[in-house]
C-alpha cells in the first residue's frame, strides 16, 4: 500500500500540475489567435491605398462623397 502512495506521488502530482498547465496554455492560446485574426483584419483594412478604402467604404455603409 505504502509504495502505491509512493509512486502515485512520484507520477500522480507532476501529471496533474501538467495537465492544469496545458489546459491553461491552451485557452492562452486561443485568445492569441483571435488576437493575431483581428490585428490582421484591422491592419489589412488600414493598408489598403485611399481610392480602394474610400470605395470600400461607400460599399460598406452606402453613403457617397
């Protein structure tokens, strides 16, 4: 019985504290890629050359200059 507990605290613990640790590196994670999507959208828009943006957004909100 002894050595069950042995072992257990030898393997049990590190893999729990592993697994508590992916599972926070993985929600870490998919906040960064949402992040990174919006940066590219919002950066992809204000690159754009003027006449193409200006174009745009006539498109978008149907109001004309």
């Amino acid at each position: 019985m002894e050595d069950i507990l042995v072992k257990f605290g030898n393997f049990g613990f590190p893999a729990v504290v592993a697994l508590y640790l992916l599972v926070r590196v993985e929600q870490k994670l998919d906040a960064l890629t949402l992040a990174i999507t919006r940066l590219e959208q919002v950066l992809s828009v204000q690159l754009r050359p003027a006449e193409v943006s200006a174009k745009a957004v006539e498109r978008e909100t149907g109001i004309s200059h």
